[in-house]
C-alpha cells in the first residue's frame, strides 16, 4: 500500500481476486497492492505460466465521495528468471 488507510472493501476486493484468480491452474502468482508479499503456487512450470500484479481496488479512499473506482492488473507470463526475481522478499 502507498500510505494509504486500508478500507474493507479493499480487504474485500484482494480476498475476491486471490481466491478466483489462485483457484487457476495457470496461476503461479499474485502480487497484490495490499499484501506485503507475493501468494505463490507450487504448479508445475508447463501448466503454471502467468503471474499477475494488481491493485484490487484502486480509488478506494475516495469511495465517499462518489468517484469512480477500478481494479488495476498487469499479466506476465512466467520465465524462471523473473519468477525468482518476483518471490525475493526486498520485491
């Protein structure tokens, strides 16, 4: 996060994409904005080839005062170079 108070629908949105987009076999990593770490999969390299980094709900912390909001996302697919770049924990 980037100083900013985390609100619940945040929680909700990061909780939501993590769940369907870890349920993927294809997935073999979520970054997310409001985690301070990488949720990693232990799949195969021929099955799991994307990671994907996004910010659940971007615009949250000015939901009152009726802006739009949106979910941000990049998908890179999977080399071992990068993979490995990806889960050190300095990121």
């Amino acid at each position: 996060m980037q100083g900013e108070a985390q609100q619940k629908l945040d929680v909700y949105a990061n909780q939501a994409l993590l769940h369907c987009l870890g349920a993927r076999e294809s997935v073999v990593a979520l970054v997310s904005e409001e985690n301070e770490q990488p949720v990693t999969f232990d799949r195969a390299f021929e099955t799991g080839k994307y990671v994907i980094v996004f910010d659940p709900l971007d615009g949250s912390s000015n939901i009152d005062v009726n802006v739009n909001v949106g979910t941000i996302f990049s998908i890179f697919r999977r080399s071992r170079h990068r993979y490995r770049h990806l889960c050190r924990t300095n990121r």
